[in-house]
C-alpha cells in the first residue's frame, strides 16, 4: 500500500473529502480523460454533417457546400473550449485518413485507358491551371499558397483535393478562413460549371467523346462531373468518368509534387532529406492504389472505402469551416475568389481547345 505524504506542505490529515487530493490529480491527462475530450466536438460535427446528408439528398445542393455553409453558421460553438479537441481531430487526423482511402476507388490502370494523346493535354491544361491560380494571387496580392490551394484543387478534384493539399501547406501557412473561403469558391463554381458546360457543348454540336473530355477535364468535383457528362449523354458520360478519374489518380503525385515544392512548415525539421520526405498519408495512398491496381479488391470493399472517405472528408469540411473565424472570412471580400475564378475560367478554356482541336 502507498504511503500518503502527510507533511505540512500537503496537509492530507485535514482532507476529509478528498478535495486536496482529488486537486493535486486534476490535471493529470489518462487516456479514458484524452479520449473522453474529443466527444463534444465529434458529437457536434456528426450532427452537421447528418443535417448537411439530408440536404445533398433532399434537395441536390452539393454535400461539401451543405457542410461548408451549416459549419460557417455554427462557427460560433468553437469558442467553447470543450469542443476543440474533436474539431481538431476532425480536421486533421479524419483528412489525412479519408485521404488515405479515397485511393480505394483508383487504379493505375484507369490512366492507361484514356490514352495518350489525352492524358497528354490533361496534364498540359492541369499544369497550366495551377500556374493561373498562383498568378492571380500574385497580381492581386495575395498569399501564394492560396494561389496554390486554388490551382491545384481545380486541376485536380475540387474539395478532396484542396483537403489533400491544405494538409501539406499547413495552418501555420494559410489560415482556416483563407482555406474555407477557397473552398466555399471551389464548389460554388463546381455547381456552376456542371450547369453551364452542358448547354455550351451542344451549342458547338460537341462529339461524345468531345463533350465527355470537356466535362472530366474541366468541371472539379467527381459527382458534378459525371453528372455534366451524363447530363449531356450516356457516351459522354462513360468518357467523363474515364478522364474524371484520371485526374483523380494524379491527386496523389501532384500533391507530392507540391509538398516538395513548399517544404516543411515553420519549426518543422530540416536538412535535405527533410526536404524529400512525403507526408505518411500520402505514402498511405500510393500504397492503397498500388494494392487495388495489383489484386481484384471486392466490390463491397470498394463500397465502403468509398463511403468512410466521403464521411471522413465531409467531417474535416465542417471542422474546419467552424474554426474559420467570420470575421476574416468577410474580410476577403471578392478579391478572395480571384484566384479560383481565374482557375477555373483557365480550365474551362484550355478544356474546350483540346477537346475541339484534338479530341
């Protein structure tokens, strides 16, 4: 049996309920105690993404921008510290793990069917898409990896992507409401694209096979994406997954590209290797791709990688919007969506030339 220390400095004798010591072990951190802190935060992110769920399925308003605009209304809940821990947890460790298991739903076989001439003009219009990004920031004066975060999610995915690269660039470079403010233009314009695209390609009298390479190529988020393409006709759209997933496939070497090209974040060790070093989720997945590209994965696995992706990505979305701060947020005025606009007007443009010229 322990001794208790009953010298002067700890009077025990005269603790009779305990509160002395129940005061000296408060602050001590168990695991049960650490787990027990992200509750109120989960609990309040789960309930937003039900209400964002029902949303996307009731009245077809995009699941991420559902999550987006319910997190913003409920940013005023992060000022309550007992929340922290969960939204924290959401926004980082949820990410970088729906991340990992979006490379579920990817094969390096979906490359080899585009061909080449296509996937060729693919990577012309995705490169010079992330450079439209990191010029508009810079000709308006703002922070180059905004620039960066808008080019990329454009060239890429939409949310998934601008997810997958704000984990590499780091708060400590570009703040929740910078990255909400990005993001919240990523799917307005999505939206729009997946409207407009459509009736742009029957005026021009587009091919099936030119309007599906439009649409996948050029429209950010999958589900707008084949949703244009299969708007305009069931070919297109057997087109546009094909090109759709492509640059999906490429999420993971162009944000390591850009991992390498920003470096460590502040504090964060160097030297060269330090450098060269990927993020584990990244690695993670390059090697779920690699597994589903070398053995016939069931279906049913597929399935649910798909969903806990999704739900995963959905939660660091909501997360994230509710640590933004408003009033930053309305600080960015309409020079905050310069860098995506200009993106995407360059994706749209660049898109159509090849699909008109070369497809």
């Amino acid at each position: 049996m322990t001794k208790r220390n009953t010298s002067p400095q700890s009077p025990i004798g005269a603790d009779l309920y305990g509160e002395i010591f129940l005061a000296e072990t408060i602050g001590e951190e168990t695991p049960r105690r650490r787990i027990a802190s992200f509750f109120p935060g989960l609990v309040v992110v789960a309930i937003a993404a039900a209400a964002a769920t029902y949303l996307s399925e009731h009245y077809g308003m995009p699941v991420i921008l559902a999550g987006l605009l319910i997190g913003l209304s409920l940013n005023f809940i992060s000022s309550d510290d007992r929340v922290n821990p969960g939204l924290d947890l959401c926004s980082t460790n949820f990410l970088r793990w729906g991340i990992v298991l979006l490379g579920s739903q990817i094969t390096v076989m979906q490359i080899t069917d585009l061909g080449l001439l296509p996937f060729l003009a693919l990577i012309t219009i995705m490169a010079l898409v992330i450079f439209s990004g990191l010029f508009a920031a810079n000709m308006f004066g703002q922070n180059k990896y905004v620039g960066l975060l808008a080019g990329g999610a454009t060239a890429i995915c939409g949310a998934s992507a601008a997810l997958a690269i704000y984990a590499i660039i780091g708060r400590d470079r570009l703040e929740h409401h910078r990255f909400t403010f990005t993001l919240v233009g990523i799917s307005l314009a999505s939206a729009l694209a997946m409207s407009i695209y459509p009736i742009l390609a029957q005026q021009f009298h587009f091919t099936d096979r030119q309007a599906g390479f439009l649409m996948g190529a050029a429209i950010h988020d999958v589900a707008q994406s084949l949703g244009g393409g299969f708007s305009y006709s069931h070919g297109a759209g057997e087109v546009t997954t094909i090109v759709k997933l492509t640059r999906v496939t490429l999420l993971a070497p162009v944000v390591a590209l850009i991992g390498l090209a920003v470096g460590q974040e502040s504090g964060a060790k160097k030297g060269l290797l330090a450098h060269f070093k990927l993020p584990w989720f990244i690695v993670a997945f390059f090697a779920v791709v690699a597994v589903n590209s070398l053995i016939d994965v069931p279906a049913l696995a597929k399935e649910y990688g798909l969903f806990a992706s999704k739900g995963l990505l959905l939660l660091a979305v909501i997360a994230t919007a509710m640590r933004s701060r408003l009033d930053a947020l309305m600080s960015e005025g309409w020079r905050g969506l310069i860098p995506v606009f200009t993106a995407t007007l360059v994706s749209f443009l660049a898109s159509f030339f090849f699909a008109w010229r070369f497809i």
